[in-house]
C-alpha cells in the first residue's frame, strides 16, 4: 500500500499509528470523515459561526490536505494548497492593524498568481474560482491601508468593520473553496495522490524494461557509432591511391636495390627530428622510383606499421594525377591510422559539412 507521510500535529481524528512513520493514504481519508462533518455543519449556517469558529473547523482538513500533497510532484498544488493553509490561519489569528493587513494581502496576492493548469480539472476550477473571488479582497486589503495612513481612522468603528467585513468575505471564501459541492477539499487531494501512486507503481513495474533497454542501447552504441563514421568517410572525395591500390607499380624483386631502400627506411624512421624525415627520390624516367617508393611504403605499412596514408600519382588515372583529391585521401587514410584523428576530422565534419569540395 502507497503512503504519506503526515505531521502528528496536523492529523485530527483517529489516526492509525505506524512503524515506520508513515500513514497510509485510506487512513488520511478515513481521518477526515469527523472533521468534515464538523466543517460542514459550521459552513451549512446551523447558527452563524464566528470567523474564530468556522476557520477553526475548516484548518484541520486544509492540514489534511497540505500534509496529503507534500512532495506529491504535481506543479502549482502544494503551493496553491499551502498558500490556502497560510491564509486560513491568518484570517484566524490576525489583529485589525497595519501590520497583520499587509501580510493579508501579501498572502492573497501570492495566492492569486499560482499557477494551478497541470492540477486535475475539478481541481483547477476551484483553485481557479478562489484566485477570482480573492482578487476583490486584495483591491480592499489596498484600498484600506491607504485609509490606514490617517491616525484617527486606524483606531475607529469603521476601521475594525472593515477590517472585519475582509475576514468575513475571505472566511466564506475558504468555506466554498473547501466544500465545494460538498467535496472536501482533501477528498479531490487524496484522489490526486491515488492517481500518482498508481503512475509510480506502474514506472516500479517498468524499471527493469527501461533498464533492459538502456543495457540494449549501451550495446549497440558503437556499433552505431561505427556506422556513422563509416557513412561520413564513405561520403569523401578520395581517390584508390594508396600505396597497395589496384594500378601502382610492382615493388622491387628480392635482393635488388637492398642498400637504397635500406637508406631510405633509416632515414624516414631514424631522426628523432621530425624534420629530418624528408626524402626525395630523383632520377629519369624508367630509372625504377616508383617501384623503390612502392617498396618503402609496403615495408613501412606491413613491416614497421608506421604507414599512416600514401598517394601515389599517376597520369593514366584522372583522379591520381590532380592534386585536388590528395587532401581528401590522406585524411581519410590518417583518420583509419588513428583515432585520435579520427575523432577530430569527424568533428570538423560535422560542423562544416557543407564545404564546398569535401564530399560526392
């Protein structure tokens, strides 16, 4: 069973005691079946109570009904409920001088702006009728302590009249707020709190499937991820120019030019300067660069792997012989060399797909 948890203090009628400090909300509603009957007769004109004695019967279920709503998660119902509460008891306790009218109006005035729309729709109309009966009540609470400022009104007939007539109007008000219909006010409370106590024990019920899910979805995470990337790279200007791409020439044979690609290697991995790792092969045409490049890159690639990207040039292909696709292909080829790359160039990406060039 769902449960509230209720100040002692403010619970009149028989309530059950529990273990854990916590009152059961059929207990709440069963409390208030003597208090109402209470209010009700005081409010139904059985003799005409004083404000003292209709307040009175009226707070123990507005506390009801403060304690009912506490934390219940509805927007705008614990504040209008306890703006309820709070004028209740100062029409009860209040004095006819300056200082209790303004906090009466500043009380009213707060009550009045609550925003009251994601309360149930009974619940709306009565909030929302309290907040138009009240607005009269603020315009005199106004009106009168402008009077205020002259000494011999403050402490006239008229003044305690007035003062009275304002505790009166907002006493009645409360009295139809709270048993509109004859619905009390913490019977609406008590429904509002059954309804969440049925949606949380509905989420109680589909926790392990939202968990399940999210487990699913953690699961499948890079592998969409993989695929993003994959569609994005997929989508660039490169050209098939790498060093082992359909088309480029044929490595060296065994044992031939050993000592130059052997120079070659130990220049481009030796240095520690990165500087210094520059090589530029020269020599006629036909004299075997490209067979000795496409053999340094294989070694570096398969060997050392330490090939990050290569392009190799060719005039026979129109996409290997302009160098507007080179960017392009050596960026892709580094960015499935390293991720740290990858993750960046993806970055920029998608930030400036729309660059003109970039992609098919």
């Amino acid at each position: 069973m769902s449960s509230l948890s209720i100040p002692r203090s403010r619970a009149s009628g028989p309530v059950s005691s529990a273990p854990t400090g916590l009152v059961p909300v059929s207990t709440v509603l069963d409390s208030t079946i003597p208090v109402f009957n209470v209010a009700k007769a005081a409010a139904s004109g059985a003799g005409t109570p004083s404000v003292e004695g209709a307040i009175g019967a009226v707070l123990p279920v507005l506390n009801l009904a403060k304690a009912a709503v506490t934390s219940v998660g509805v927007p705008g119902l614990e504040a209008a409920i306890n703006g309820v509460v709070e004028l209740a008891t100062m029409v009860y306790t209040m004095k006819a001088n300056k200082e209790d009218l303004a906090k009466l109006e500043k009380i009213v005035k707060e009550l009045i702006i609550i925003d009251v729309s994601d309360c149930s729709d009974d619940l709306t109309r009565r909030l929302t009728t309290l907040a138009s009966n009240l607005s009269p009540i603020s315009t005199r609470c106004q009106s009168l302590q402008k009077k205020n400022r002259f000494a011999r009104f403050l402490y006239s007939k008229e003044h305690k009249e007035e003062i009275q007539g304002i505790r009166n109007s907002i006493t009645n008000i409360i009295q139809d707020f709270s048993f509109y219909g004859n619905i009390s006010i913490e019977k609406l409370v008590g429904d509002i709190v059954s309804k969440v106590n049925e949606i949380q024990a509905a989420v109680e019920v589909m926790a392990p499937q939202v968990e399940e899910t999210h487990e699913i979805v953690q699961d499948i995470k890079p592998e969409v991820s993989q695929v993003h990337k994959t569609a994005i790279l997929a989508q660039l200007k490169y050209a098939p120019a790498r060093y082992n791409a359909e088309n480029t020439p044929d490595m060296c044979m065994t044992g031939t030019r050993v000592d130059i690609i052997k120079d070659i290697v130990n220049c481009l991995t030796g240095p520690s300067d990165p500087s210094q790792r520059i090589v530029m092969l020269s020599g006629s045409a036909g004299s075997g660069k490209s067979t000795i490049a496409k053999t340094v890159a294989s070694i570096l690639a398969e060997k050392d792997h330490i090939l990050a990207a290569s392009f190799f040039f060719s005039r026979d292909y129109p996409e290997r012989r302009e160098i507007k696709f080179l960017p392009c292909t050596l960026a892709r080829q580094l960015a499935e060399y390293s991720r740290d790359f990858e993750s960046l160039f993806l970055a920029f990406l998608d930030k400036d797909s729309q660059l003109p060039g970039l992609f098919v």
